[in-house]
C-alpha cells in the first residue's frame, strides 16, 4: 500500500515534469528569420521569406497572408494583413474605423536591412500577447516585406530590366510597382505609408522623411515633422539608436529628399496618405535590421496612440482635394524648389580623416571617421512653389490623347467621356518650345514650355472627348499629370508624343526675306504671330457637361 502510493507520487510528478518541459520547448519555439538564425550574416533568401511567412500565417488568426502581383520574372509579390477582427477586404478594414498601416521596403532590390525589419515584425504582430501584437486593438497593418523580388535576388537597385521602380510611380510601366500601386496603395488607401530604403548618412540608424512636395496637403508633411519624427527620435534613442533626417549635410545646411511625386514619399503625399521614408544608411544586416525594426515599432506605436489625429488629417486632406476640385479653386504648384525650413537644426556628421582618395571617383578609403557636431544650420526640406497655374474644374483631352488616358487609368483615375458634339469654353497654353532630353530610363522625355498668358476661345469639341475632373479623390494625381510644365506628366512621358504641336518657324527667319509687291522691305509688317495651342485644355469654371464615366 505505502508502495504503490510513493509509484503514484511518482509517476505523477514526473507527468508534471513532462507536462513543464514540453510546455517549455513549445513555448521557446519562437520562430526566426533565416537572417535572424545565422546571427544576422545572411539576408532571407527570396523562398526562405515565402516560406518564413506561410509558416507565420499557420500560427495566427489574426494574420491573411496574400500576394498582390507577379514581377516581369514570375516572382510573386506577398503581402499579409494583421487586424483584430481579422479583415479580408478594404471595406471592412474601412468599417472598423481604424486607421490602415502600409509597412513595405525593397522597392531598391540592393536595400535589404529593412526588409528583415519587416520580416521581424510580421512575427511580433503575429505573437498573441506581444507589443506589437497588443496595437492590433488600434490599427490594420499591411506588410509588404518585398516589393522588387527580381531586383532583391541581383541585388540591384533596379529590376530585371535596370530600371530604378522608385521613379516609377506616376508612369507605373514595371509590373512590380504598378501592382503595388494598385492592387495596395490604391485599393487599401492607407493612412499611412512607409517605403524602407537603405541611404542616408551616418551616425544615423535611420533617416527619414515625409511628403516633400508643395502639392501635397502640407498638414500630413508639418504632422510628420513636429510629432511623429520626433516620437521616432525618443525611442530610437531609448535603444541606443540615432535618427534625423534623409538625406545628409555638411557645416552648413542638411539636405532633403527629392520631391518629384515619381517617388513613393511624394506619390503617398499626392494620395493624400502620411507617406514616409526610412533610409537606413547601415547596410551590416545586424545593426540595420534591428534599428529599423525598433523605428518600425515606433511609428506603429504613435500611429496607435494618435489615430483619430491620423485619420483626420487624412480624411481632411481626401475631402478638400475634392473640394478644391469642384469649386475649381486655388492654385496647382507646376515648379517648385526647396528652401530652407523658418528654423534652425542641430545634427551630427560624419568626416573621413587620413586615408587614400581614389583620382577616378574622388571616394576616400581607409583613414579614420570622427563625429562633428553641427549647430545652427539650415534644414532644406521647406518647399517652395516657384510656379503655379490656377486649378481648373476640369482637363480635357481629345479623342486621340488614348496613350495618355491610359496613364491616367493606371492611377484609377475617374476619366469620363462626351456623349454628343458639345461646345465648350476653355483655357489652353500657348506653347513656345520644347526640348527633348534624357531623364531617368526615359532617353527622349519631353520638357514644353509656354507663355504666362493663356488662350481662352471656344470650341466644339466632338463626342469621345475625355473630360478629367480635379474634383475627386485622385485630383492631384490628374492635376500634377495634365499640367504640361510640371515635373511628371504624360507630356513628359511621351503620351503625348504623337500630337504634339509643330513649333513655327522662327518670324525673324522670314520677315527679312518677305517682299510685298509694291512695299518697300523696311515697311513690311511681321504677321502677328499665331499662338501655338497645346491640346490639353481647361475648363475653368464648374459647368454641367453631357459625360459618362468611362468603364475600364
Ligand atoms: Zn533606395
């Protein structure tokens, strides 16, 4: 009898034994990154990441792992929703009220550490009771941990065809990015956007930046730069960690980003999203991964704590870009610069001492780096509209402008079209030259210029004429694209190529050789030239038309 108990004791502790230290086993087994398994020396191969994220996906509930596209090379682009009710489409995600989170990188195949970030935080979102875990109470987050598979498996900043798909974003021609833009930014319509990169300057982990162009709603850039930089700033430092602005300085002034709206800060900026850069300048995959993943968790944590502030400033900024349009009010900025911002920064920079200077590319190797405090200096991010024409109701193009309206339907802009022959009042630009030049992978952009004063006339124009709203959601888009001295329009891009107007001749070429019978050469009069009418005209002021919207 004493036996059989002290057996049952016995057995029975050793099931707790067993109980605890399988428990144990199942509970550490916490699953990592390739990268994270080899001390951070490897990055995550292409189908490691594929199969790290299905393996992700098959412990949580709260996880939709999906892909939104294929590349130029079949490889598929993943992607994986985190919410708390689990969403499967953006109309629900819309419903829950809460703000939507797009966290992608490697847009710049070569740029990888924040593509492990990425990849890291998938599983802490991902981790029931994790910190991360715990802000799917406040926000949907869309990770995109790969948009350029084809350049990131090269290591290229391109994909396979060389081209650089962060200046993709208003021709949207590579499938990789134009994917992303539409089956994502579009569909989704985050609040907020961030594009991972590895650039900026050291001591920096990070380096960031927001909308910098004067187009975009300028509360989302001045919200950026007064909270959620300086929130980032806390708790990188928190870690041990430096962060500033992209893209880097010298004794006297900090440099920003370009705004071009080709880029994916200024694109989000034109979407009227919070869209935001980080530019990692630590390519050692230890230090860059990590630094990324704490700035990650950071903007994530204050996109939590402030979400009504968020999604205000974006539903204002969506709203008045309709207005604007449809009372055809305002200006659109067709040039802008940078400035200096009303205020004075103080940073760090990084000099290279000693060492050798390579004569062909002026780089300086070896030698020592020392740390230079900079104080008082300028912060060149402030922008300022050199140019501006005033914003119509609405942009027409003629039957024949098909190539550009198929730019325009990349974007999912609203294009409608003339039902009947209809006369109609109208501004157009009187153009004065054009120059053809290299831009980007583009050889024979197109750059127009016009005079100030426009040309108001009136014409018949016939049914199949596209008319294109500034009035919608999409109107700085249309705005930016249609102006023709922008920086990024279908003038500039060629879809306009085929109707391009011929300039005259010089006057000065034939008033010296033009003899009028009877008139002494030295009274003939110069004809008063004619003006050269570009074919995108404007509408200016509201006025109902006889249109359809145009199914495509
Ligand atoms: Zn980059």
């Amino acid at each position: 009898m004493k036996i059989r108990i002290q057996k049952h004791l016995l057995i029975g502790v050793f099931s707790a034994l067993l109980v605890l230290f399988f428990g144990a086993v199942v509970f550490s087994q916490v699953i990592r990154t390739p990268s994270e398994e080899s001390g951070f020396q490897e990055y995550t191969s292409y189908e490691e990441m594929l199969q790290y994220l299905q393996d992700i996906q098959a412990t949580s509930t709260e996880m939709l792992l999906s892909t939104f596209g294929k590349t130029i090379e079949g490889r598929e682009q993943p992607y994986a929703i985190f919410s708390r009710p689990l969403v499967t489409r953006p109309q629900e995600a819309t419903a829950t009220g809460k703000p939507i989170v797009v966290l992608a990188a490697n847009v710049h195949g070569g740029e990888r550490t924040v593509r492990e970030s990425l990849l890291m935080i998938t599983r802490e979102l991902a981790t029931k009771g994790s910190d991360m875990n715990w802000l799917l109470d406040e926000l949907i987050v869309i990770v995109v941990p790969s948009i350029n598979p084809d350049g990131f498996v090269r290591a290229t900043r391109g994909n396979s065809l060389g081209i650089d798909l962060n200046r993709d974003y208003m021709k949207l021609e590579q499938p990789a990015i134009s994917n992303y833009v539409q089956n994502i930014l579009l569909t989704w319509q985050p609040h907020i956007i961030l594009d991972g990169h590895n650039g900026g300057a050291y001591p920096y982990n990070i380096c960031y930046q927001g909308p910098a162009n004067a187009a975009s709603d300028q509360r989302i850039t001045r919200l950026c730069d007064q909270e959620i930089f300086p929130f980032i700033n806390s708790a990188m430092e928190k870690n041990g960690y430096k962060s500033w602005y992209y893209s880097g300085g010298d004794s006297l002034r900090w440099r920003g980003a370009p705004t071009d709206p080709r880029i994916n800060t200024n694109y989000g900026g034109f979407i009227n999203s919070f869209s935001i850069l980080f530019e990692s300048p630590r390519q050692d995959r230890d230090d860059g991964a990590k630094s990324g993943l704490v700035a990650t968790r950071a903007l994530l944590h204050y996109v939590a704590q402030n979400s009504e502030k968020v999604m205000m400033t974006v539903e204002r900024a969506r709203r008045e870009t309709i207005e604007m349009g449809q009372n055809a009010t305002g200006e659109i900025p067709v040039q802008i610069t940078v400035g200096p911002k009303d205020y004075k920064v103080s940073y760090e920079i990084e000099i290279r001492r000693g060492g050798t200077i390579d004569p062909e590319t002026g780089r300086r190797t070896g030698g020592t780096r020392e740390l230079v405090q900079i104080i008082g200096a300028d912060l060149m991010i402030e922008p300022v509209v050199t140019k501006s024409r005033p914003r119509p109701y609405a942009y027409l193009l003629e039957p024949r402008a098909y190539e550009a309206v198929e730019m325009l339907k990349r974007h999912k802009i609203t294009i409608e079209v003339l039902q009947k022959d209809t006369e109609i009042d109208f501004e157009a630009y009187n153009m004065t030259g054009i120059e053809y030049r290299s831009e980007y992978d583009h050889p024979a952009s197109v750059t127009v210029t016009f005079a100030d004063e426009t040309v108001k006339q009136t014409r018949t124009f016939p049914k199949g004429t596209y008319i294109i709203r500034t009035g919608q959601v999409m109107g700085r888009v249309a705005a930016h694209m249609l102006e023709p001295e922008t920086n990024d329009n279908v003038v500039k891009w060629n879809a306009m190529d085929a109707m391009l107007p011929r300039m005259p001749r010089q006057s000065g070429e034939r008033a010296g050789r033009t003899i009028t019978a009877g008139v002494p050469v030295e009274q003939a009069q110069p004809q008063e030239p004619q003006p050269v009418i570009f074919p995108i005209f404007k509408i200016m002021t509201p006025v109902a038309l006889p249109t359809k919207i145009l199914k495509y």
